[in-house]
C-alpha cells in the first residue's frame, strides 16, 4: 500500500514525524457537554438547534475562547443534573477551570463564561480531552477512542471531544487546565502518562509525546522541548519561557527558566522548506508541514 493510501496517522508514524511545536495557540477554552451526532466541521454539530450553535460561536469568540464540544467516553456513567460545561483558563498563572451543569439550551445561551461568578464552581482536578471526531477524520476516532477508555478506568475527568487539531498525531490528548497537547498516545501508555502529569512531572512518554503547550508561541514550545529532551528536566513547573527575540527571520532565542536548574538559551529554527509534501489529514491535500530544530543550546550560569 502506497503512503497516500494509508491513514494519515498511520502514515505520520511511517515517516516518523515530529510532533514538536504542533500546539494550537489556545488560551481560553469553552467545553460544552453535546451528545448528538457531531458533524464534519469541529463545531457547531449539524444536529444542534442553530440557535444554540450561534449563540455558543459568540459565546466563544466574547471570550477569545476556543469552543469544543464534549461527551462522555464510551462505558462512563450517564450523571443526573443536565449537562456540563466549562470555562477554561490556560494562561501560565491563570490555570483554572470552573464549571456548571445547565438544564436546558435556554439556560446553556443565558451564560456569560469568564464573566459571571455565581453558578460556577471552581474544578480541581484536570480536564483529560481525546479527540475522537471521527466525521473530521477517521484517524481521531480509531485511535482516539481506545485512549478515552484506557483513561477513564481510574475515577478521572475524561471527555471525547471535537477536533483539537493535528489529525495525523492520533490519537491527541489535550490535558486542561495547563493547556498541553499530546500526540501519538497509545491506549498501553495512557494511564502511565496520566500517573506522571498528576505527579507534577511529564516523565518520560510525556516528553516523548508533547506536542506543546497552547498557551506558548510556537519557537517557545519548541525550546522548551529540545531544554526538556537534552537536560532532562521534566517537571511541569520548569523551563517556563520568559525572554523570546527574534534572531533574523524564522530564527529565535528564548530563554527559559525555573527552580530545576539554572536558566536556558534555546535558539530554534523554524525549516518551511520540509520534506516532500504530504497528505496531514486523511484525504486531505499533500502539503508540507514545516518543522523546528534545534540551533544552539546553552546553560545559563551566574
């Protein structure tokens, strides 16, 4: 079988592709429980009152927020109450997700996210987001859909979810509040990856399958992998970015710091030229997807 012919995320995997530096730029998110059928675009679902999918669209945008519908994963008890939504922050300093239950879509268009405290409750634990929008591409609900169920065994907040981006990197995990993004989970890793976040630190698969941070640029993303990779230094509090310049053109310094070490000058490079154009989604266009690599690496001391 010809590489065209596969799964885009099969195909992905086939040529080894970087994840690296492939975060969408989020800093808000607006989740709302829906589950009807979800149509091919990420939202509105094309079962869902236009009025609704109007009024959540302005919601959102009111917001600078990035809008995603949810349903439980597959086997996950049905709760009482009506249906969930939340209000996400992901801005470093800002983490925190609060969260209601509405009764009907009359209640669900009269909320103002980030704005009203009253019906809102803050939530401690983290937000797990697989996306398996399979009318989006096959690959998100082929993979996807073992990585929810593998999730949701130990008492955890695991949601399905609509198209975060990145089809080829199937199956993506999108944990909240901080915002990171995870490629290429296996339902075998899963729990294992989940254990090291709720420990503070990525570990190893976690390095290995980060595609970035939503809140951070992409040469910050970028940076923060390659410090990440070559120093070790994993835990989630460390080598936030505080200094990025541009260096000429697709080239950046960022420095990075934190309480694991000693501060970090990363410069990345960001390569448009690529390899041979590729289909990123299934059926899609071949395109080429650019990617970062490291320049220069250096420990800040004194």
């Amino acid at each position: 079988m010809s590489e065209r012919a596969l799964p885009c995320s099969d195909s992905s995997r086939l040529r080894d592709e970087p994840i690296v530096a492939t975060a969408s730029r989020v800093e808000r998110w607006l989740l709302v429980e829906h589950t009807g059928p979800w149509g091919p675009e990420s939202v509105p679902s094309t079962r869902m009152d236009l009025r609704v999918a109007r009024r959540l669209g302005e919601l959102a945008d009111q917001a600078r927020a990035r809008l995603l519908l949810l349903r439980r994963h597959a086997g996950a008890p049905v709760e009482a109450g009506g249906r969930w939504v939340y209000a996400v922050d992901s801005r470093p300093g800002c983490e925190q997700v609060w969260g209601r239950q509405v009764a009907d879509d009359d209640e669900l268009m009269g909320l103002e996210p980030f704005a009203e405290p009253a019906g809102w409750h803050p939530v401690d634990t983290p937000l797990y987001l697989v996306c398996t929008h399979g009318r989006h591409d096959r690959c998100c609900a082929v993979r996807g859909r073992p990585v929810a169920h593998a999730l949701g065994h130990d008492d955890r907040n695991v949601w399905e979810c609509s198209h975060v981006g990145g089809d080829r990197f199937a199956a993506n995990l999108l944990v909240l509040p901080e915002g990171l993004y995870f490629g290429q989970v296996d339902p075998a890793e899963a729990r294992a990856l989940a254990l090291a976040l709720e420990a503070g630190d990525l570990g190893r698969i976690g390095t290995a399958r980060l595609r970035g941070r939503s809140s951070l640029t992409l040469p910050a993303q970028a940076a923060q992998h390659f410090a990440r990779t070559e120093l070790g230094r994993t835990r989630l509090d460390d080598l936030a970015p505080v200094v990025q310049e541009t260096v000429e053109g697709d080239v950046w310094r960022v420095r990075l710091a934190g309480s694991g070490g000693p501060d970090v000058e990363v410069v990345v490079r960001y390569d448009r030229s690529g390899a041979a154009a590729t289909p990123l989604t299934c059926g899609g266009e071949p395109k080429v997807a650019p990617t970062f690599h490291r320049e220069a690496l250096r420990v800040l001391v004194g």
